[in-house]
C-alpha cells in the first residue's frame, strides 16, 4: 500500500498537528486563562502575568512550528518551556510534593491522574521538539519560501532618466 501524501504534504501535516496544542494552548493562556488559574499551584507568584507570559511562549514557539520558520529556535523554545513545567510542576505532582488547588475531596483523586498524563504527554512533545532540532521543513514553510525568494534572480532596477531634472 501506498502512502497517500507526499513529503511536503506529509511535513505540513505534521507541523499544523504538532503545532495546534501549543497554539491552542497559548491562546488559552492569553484569552481566558480562569481554568489555567484555577489549576495553577498556589505557590506560583503573580500568576496572571505568569500564565500571560506562558501565552507568549507558547504562541510564538508554535506559530513559528506552524508556519515552518526557524525550526529549530522554535524546537528550543518549546523544548525548554516544557522542561520547566514538567520539572516545576508536573514532577511534583505526580510525585504527591504539591497538593491540588481548590479541589473537593471528592474530585481529588483527579489531581494526581491529571498530573500524570500531563507528565507523558510532555515528555512525548519535547521528544518531538528534540527531534524538530534535527528537521527541516517541506516546500510549504515559509523557511522554503524564503528561500526561493533569496534565490530568485532579481532584475536589475533601472530607474528612467528625467531629461527635466538636473543633477549638476
């Protein structure tokens, strides 16, 4: 059988897939981050301009996956964002340090579910962003367009002469 895309379709595939959580994820952060918030570990300081500046990061890291530009800046963004949650976050949980925030004693046991899958998760999508380090996106990335642009041969501008104008 007969795989039905080729490469570049493929790579697009792959980089608005990739892409789509921590765009979504970002914009979330931006627009309405009350559940964020919610879930946020109490001992995190100013949390709103935390949870705005984790919007940032994570826009920027995927939108630059999504449209195929810098690759690799965008893998070390998203690659180093994630180790820091995992680490600060994610780790402790699961490994019971942080409480849940603002749970019922009858939803806790959600918490420590929760934690761990967020857990695989992340480890799953800084693998990808390890491997995006390596990557080089298809013909539809704005990186090959750039790049054809460059390549391109310009004509030369030829500006006409004004017989009326006197440069002398």
């Amino acid at each position: 059988m007969r795989w039905p895309f080729d490469r570049d379709m493929s790579e697009l595939m792959f980089r608005v897939l990739f892409s789509s959580i921590f765009v979504g994820l970002g914009g979330e952060h931006i627009v309405d981050d009350t559940l964020i918030l919610h879930l946020m570990p109490e001992w995190v300081p100013l949390q709103r301009l935390v949870s705005l500046g984790a919007g940032l990061v994570l826009l920027t890291g995927g939108s630059m996956v999504l449209v195929g530009w810098r690759l690799v800046n965008a893998a070390w963004i998203l690659g180093t964002f994630l180790v820091l949650v995992t680490l600060a976050v994610h780790v402790p949980a699961v490994l019971g340090v942080d409480a849940a925030p603002h749970m019922a004693s009858d939803n806790a046991w959600m918490w420590p579910v929760l934690q761990r899958s967020n857990l695989v998760k992340n480890l799953c999508l800084l693998g990808v962003c390890i491997l995006l380090g390596w990557h080089r996106p298809g013909r539809y990335s704005l990186d090959a367009w750039l790049g054809r642009a460059r390549a391109a041969p310009r004509a030369p501008s030829v500006v006409p002469s004004d017989p009326a104008r006197s440069d002398g």
